[in-house]
C-alpha cells in the first residue's frame, strides 16, 4: 500500500473514530459551506463551522430557520451590529472596571474555534485570544428540537485581571426576519404572552423589548418608584420565539437554567436595523459603582465572581399545523408535564377565589388604630351566602389577619389570629364550617416584605443590595412610609416557623407572596450572593409550605411552579406596547388541564364583560377581593388604593360568574387547550377533548366557522355531545 493510501486511510479512520467529517448540505434551502450534525423525526440541524452558524430545516416542507444573517448586500450597520447578527453566539466582556461591555464575536474578535461532535450535535470550543477567554458551547438534538448549554465551569479567564466575562446571547438571530420579508410574529412573555407581528415598520419603532426574567435586580439595578408610575408587566415565564406562518415553522425558545440572570429581547425592525429579532442574554457580571461614604462619591466595582449558573436554553420546534403560538405552548406543556413541574398540583373541583381583607390601621391621636374591614363571623356569614345559592366550592384566602394589620404585620413571623376579628376561637370557628361546605381556606403570608416601623429589631436582617445599602421602597401609604425586604436567609427561618405554627393549628392551606416575585443578588454576611443562592432558599421556602399544607403562590415566578398546589394572581393581558399586535393566551394555554391557576381581581377591571370573555378563553379561575365594610373606610391606611370590594356590590356577580365558568369546566375537565385561532375580533379556542368555545371581542356581531355571536358574547361547541 503506497504512502498516500494509508495517509488517507488513516484520515477516514480519525473521522469515523471522532464522527468529525460531515458531508456538505445537500439540501437545495441550504447555503454552501453547511454540514448536517444532526436530526430527528421533522427536523435536520445543520452547522457552519466558521461562525457557529445553525440552520434549521424542516423535513416535510424543505422550509429554514437561520440563526445568523446569510446576505448581507446593502446592509450598512457598524460593525458591532455586523458581528452580532453573524455570529451564532455572542460574548460581552469587561475591560478593567469599564462600565460598558466590549463585544466579541466571530467576525471582528480575534478566536479560536473547534469542534466535537456526538452522534445527535456538538461541542464548540471556543477561545477569544485577544481576551484570553475560554468557554464551550454544547448543543443536542432530541424530538422536541435542540438544546444549547454552556456549562459555567467551562469558562475561564485567562487574564481576569483586566478581561472578564459578561454576558453571552445564544442564537439570538435564529428565525430572524427583515423588513416583512417573511410572515409572521415574534412572542414575548407579556403577560400572557404578546406577540410582535413580522412586517416593515418604516421606521415606527425606536425602541426594544427588553426585559429581566422575574424583575429587576434590586440588588444590582436602581429602581425608580413613583406613585404616578404604570409597571409593566413582570416576565414570570422564561420563553420567547418566533413563527414564520409563510414557511408554517416555528420555534419556542425556553430558558431551563440561567433564567435568574437572563434577559430577554425583542428588536422590531427600525429598532438599530433592519432586523426583527427575539432571544435571552445571560449576565455573569457586572460594574457597579460603589459608595465611599455618606457625601464622598462613588467608586466603580466589578462584582467579584462569576455568577453560579449553566446556561440552559431549549428550542422547542414545530411546522405545519402545529407552527402557531398554540402548538408551541402545547409542546412546552408536555415537556414541562414530562419534567415533572406539575407534579405538587392540587386536584380541586374547579372554583372561584375569595380574598377578605380583615383589618388594617390607621393614624390616631396618640398611635394607631383598627379599621376592621371583614372580621371571621362576617366573612362566614358571605361564604355561607355564596353558598346557599349556587356556589358550590370556593377558595378562600385571608389578608390581613394578624393584629397589626395587612400592611403593619410584615413580614408574616407567628400564627395568632387578630382578637378585633375573633380571635384564635373566631379563625377556627370559621376555618371549621368552612371545611364542612368543602372550602379550602388559606392564610395570606409574606415572608418577604418587612415593615420598619413595626418591626425596628428586624431592620438588621434587611436585604443589602451589592453596595451592602439596606433597599428601601416608599409604600406611598398614610401610615406607614417606608417597607424593607428580609434577606432570604431570614425570610427561611421565619416562613418555616409560621408554617409548622399553622400547620399545627389546624390551618390547611398557605397563600405565599413576596418571595415568589423577587429575583436579585444581595450583599450578606461581608460577601456578594448570587440569585442562584436566592432562588435556593426561596425554593426551599415554597417546597416546604407545599410539603406541610395546601401551597398557592401568587405571581409565582417559572422556576417555583413545581412546588405549588395552585397559582393565583396571574395576569390576564399585557402592557399594551405600541410595538405588539396583539395579546395571546400562552400562559393559559401552557397551564391548562394542568394545575388551578387564578387571575388577578375581578374588582379593578375597567370592562367587566371583556375580562369574563378572557376568563372563558383561557379556561382560568376568577378572584373577587371582598369586604363587609365600604372600603372608603380604607382611605385613610396604607391600603387606600382599594377602592372597590364592598360584597353586596360583587355578590351576584360571583354567583353568576361561577355558574357560567363551572358550567364550561365541567365540559372541560381536566383537558388541556389544543389550539387557539383568532379572525378579527372572533376567537376560536380548542380543548383536546373535542370542547371549542367560540368568542366575540367587538361590539358588533361577527361570524367564524358560522358560527354567529352578537357583539361581547360566547358560544360552547361540544362535538362529544356531553
């Protein structure tokens, strides 16, 4: 055998050996240079090695999803924006105490990039060498799509003195779009769920969505409160995609680990290019600026370690039918169902919610005083009430129970029921024919919101932000001013002291807030704590409320659904940005046939009729805030933003609203919803079990399927005849 051959024998040994050598692309919708690394039953998954370029393909159509831009004639932006949008993954790094980012990626940085490969992807080593950065970026093929991860361990800093890591963006441009070239949308977590049609917006748009999974970072981020602001809605679901309704495919971007430190970003077109885009940036650090006393200015500080996180990102696909914001939540529920989040759900007959608020306080001559607003006897008297007519179960929550107050008992620290309500006796007294009509009474608690002026011993266990400052926030309250947070170590010690107490007591069920709608580092005990460690103690706050009574979460960020019984306070729409088309149920439609999920109240809805309407689309569960006494009596307290709960003013809304609501869950029962399809203002939601209601949002009547509604109306399909 000559010396060639057994040099290239040897060649096709090392490739078989290392499963290195991938044949061209031989699809005719994929650009040259790209290789097939992977498939599975609707997919292929192709790489360019260059710039850690993906594409998509799908089987049956032949149609493609790219994650980098593949023609760049005519385009005009710098070359950072140039980098970004070629290159599959992007890092920002920290030059010295810099407090902007520098960017690198596979144009313009100078890099070494290697490669992997498993039978179903890859890893990528990657190497900025400039920068002496280091890190890897693993991606797999299953039958849901792929997944991306970049392990933390993987990433090392060769010259950390004056280069450290910031951030990385993980296929940012995957599904991209320019100028309505393509039809479609993009979906964000708004809400509900928004989405952000693909057309050309000549130049509408200025500014991005860009918003922090589970809130701002108080730890790290200033935060402006007035009491004249409007928040957004906060992100409480780590998902994001897009849908290319032309080439019927899609995909569900979902954030698995990282999405205490992610972001995530929508850029319409004319927001810095031509692009529409959507994805998640991950932060591992940050510059900060740091006091150096009362009066003396500020001197910037870089935090000290990389945060302690993977990046896990799935890309959940679909095509043709199931190519809709629908089909993909659906594939997010199984997957989900599948991981076991829904495993702690309650399986209660469907039902309405009932907050009370007990009592609060208010400025008297010399201190303070009780405002009762609903004490136990009254609030037993309403429940029997509902009852009696035709509200066969309910949930019930208590706010406001302790002797200080809704706003003065914070945080939660004790279970002893306020005697200007009945006290001990009253609480068990109602708890007891409560449990006898097949209610499910909770106390409301907060384990993290504490209250300074009530509890001035508690001051020294109050979350510090990185600087080690106590955060403050203005509660723009008549009587109390100023509210603290506990630090997480605290908020543990506390909540399961308060939970074995009520447990003990008889208490069956707890409604956890506070700690379900934070996510921050803090500074404790003299070092820098990352929100992995928050997420940890908070994890284990709400695992242990579930483990020992019934557990709901109100506004209870993803990552804590797997604990929880039930959820409530969840939104119904969105923040209405100029930029979004329209809202879209993805949260309900994730969540149902899974676990009882509530929305926010009833009482401070500006169209009561349109609010039913979404009730009945998304197949959720209405609150009511109730109260015995007028809630003009609440002016003059820190709870004077109620201004509408008095019961005689809701009582057969409740008994009506309930009736229509059961009547369709009983035809729903525990099946998930299929698909969702909106024509103008009709809406057609699918149950997967034949079930289909049909909605009209307009004033005027309209048809679909011809199927006729006049204006603010619904009609129930059942096909199985039940």
């Amino acid at each position: 055998m000559s010396r060639i051959a057994k040099f290239l024998m040897l060649i096709a040994l090392a490739a078989l050996f290392t499963g290195a050598v991938f044949a061209e692309a031989n699809s005719a919708n994929i650009p040259k240079g790209y290789e097939k690394i992977a498939e599975n039953s609707a997919f292929n998954l192709y790489l360019m090695r260059e710039n850690l370029s993906l594409a998509v393909e799908s089987k049956a159509s032949g149609n493609v999803l790219h994650s980098t831009v593949q023609d760049t004639t005519g385009l005009k932006d710098n070359a950072q924006w140039s980098g970004f949008y070629r290159s599959g993954v992007v890092m920002e790094y920290i030059e010295g105490l810099k407090s902007s980012n520098t960017q690198a990626d596979f144009v313009n940085s100078a890099h070494e990039l290697t490669y992997d490969f498993t039978e179903n992807g890859f890893t990528a080593h990657v190497k900025f060498t400039d920068i002496g950065i280091s890190f890897d970026v693993n991606v797999e093929m299953d039958e849901t799509g792929f997944v991306v991860t970049i392990p933390q361990d993987s990433i090392t800093e060769e010259m950390s003195e004056k280069y450290t890591v910031a951030t990385f963006t993980v296929f940012p441009f995957l599904g991209h779009s320019r100028l309505g070239s393509d039809e479609g949308y993009m979906i964000i977590p708004d809400g509900q769920g928004a989405i952000i049609e693909l057309k050309d917006n000549e130049g509408r748009f200025t500014s991005p969505y860009d918003e922090p999974v589970y809130g701002t970072n108080i730890g790290i981020e200033d935060s402006v409160y007035s009491v004249w602001s409007v928040d957004t809605e906060p992100v409480i679901m780590p998902v994001f995609g897009a849908v290319h309704t032309d080439k019927e495919i899609g995909f569900l971007g979902y954030i698995e680990e990282g999405d205490n430190a992610a972001r995530i970003m929508a850029y319409p077109n004319g927001v810095r290019t031509s692009f529409d885009w959507v994805g998640a940036r991950y932060t591992y650090r940050w510059v900060y600026q740091q006091p150096t006393g009362p009066s003396s200015g500020t001197v910037s500080m870089r935090t000290e370690k990389v945060r302690d996180f993977d990046i896990v990102q799935r890309f959940f696909l679909t095509d043709g039918e199931e190519a809709t914001y629908a089909g993909l939540a659906k594939a997010w529920r199984e997957y989900m169902t599948e991981k076991g989040v829904f495993e702690n759900a309650d399986d209660r007959p469907y039902d309405v919610e009932i907050d009370f608020i007990g009592l609060e306080k208010e400025n008297y001559i010399l201190g303070k005083r009780d405002v009762v607003m609903t004490d136990f006897e009254e609030a037993t008297a309403i429940l029997n009430d509902l009852n009696d007519n035709g509200v066969d179960h309910l949930s019930v929550v208590y706010r406001g129970w302790l002797s200080d107050g809704l706003t003065g008992s914070l945080p939660t620290d004790d279970y002893s029921p306020a005697k200007a309500l009945g006290g001990k006796d009253g609480f068990e007294a109602f708890m007891e024919n409560a449990k006898k009509r097949g209610m499910i009474v909770s106390l409301e608690a907060d384990f993290l919101t504490m209250n300074p002026d009530v509890h001035p011993t508690y001051v020294y266990n109050a979350l510090k932000k990185m600087t080690s400052q106590t955060f403050r926030k203005p509660s723009f309250g008549m009587v109390y001013d100023t509210v603290h947070y506990m630090n997480p170590a605290k908020s543990r010690e506390i909540a399961n002291s308060v939970v074995d107490k009520m447990a003990k007591g008889g208490v069956e069920g707890i409604s956890v807030t506070g700690i379900t709608q934070l996510m921050s580092d803090f500074y404790y005990q003299n070092h820098y704590r990352d929100s992995v460690e928050m997420m940890g103690t908070y994890s284990e706050i709400a695992k242990y409320a579930g483990e020992n009574m019934k557990a709901t979460l109100q506004s209870a960020n993803h990552y804590l659904w797997k604990y929880a019984g039930a959820i409530s306070d969840m939104p119904v729409g969105g923040s209405d940005y100029t930029y979004t088309q329209r809202e879209i149920p993805l949260l309900a439609i994730a969540l149902s046939g899974k676990i009882p999920y509530y929305v926010e109240y009833v009482n401070f809805q500006a169209n009561n009729q349109e609010f039913f309407l979404h009730l009945m689309e998304q197949g959720a569960r209405a609150c009511f805030l109730i109260t015995e006494e007028d809630p003009i009596e609440l002016q003059n307290t820190n709870s004077a933003n109620i201004y509408s709960s008095r019961f005689e003013l809701y009582r057969e809304n409740i008994i009506s609203w309930y009736r229509e609501l059961k009547a369709l869950n009983d035809l729903v029962r525990d099946a998930s919803i299929l698909r969702h399809d909106q024509e103008g203002n009709m809406v057609k939601v699918t149950w997967d079990n034949g079930v289909k209601v049909y909605l009209n949002f307009g004033d005027n009547g309209s048809e679909m399927d011809g199927v006729s509604l006049d204006g603010m109306t619904y009609k129930v399909v059942n096909e199985n005849g039940r």
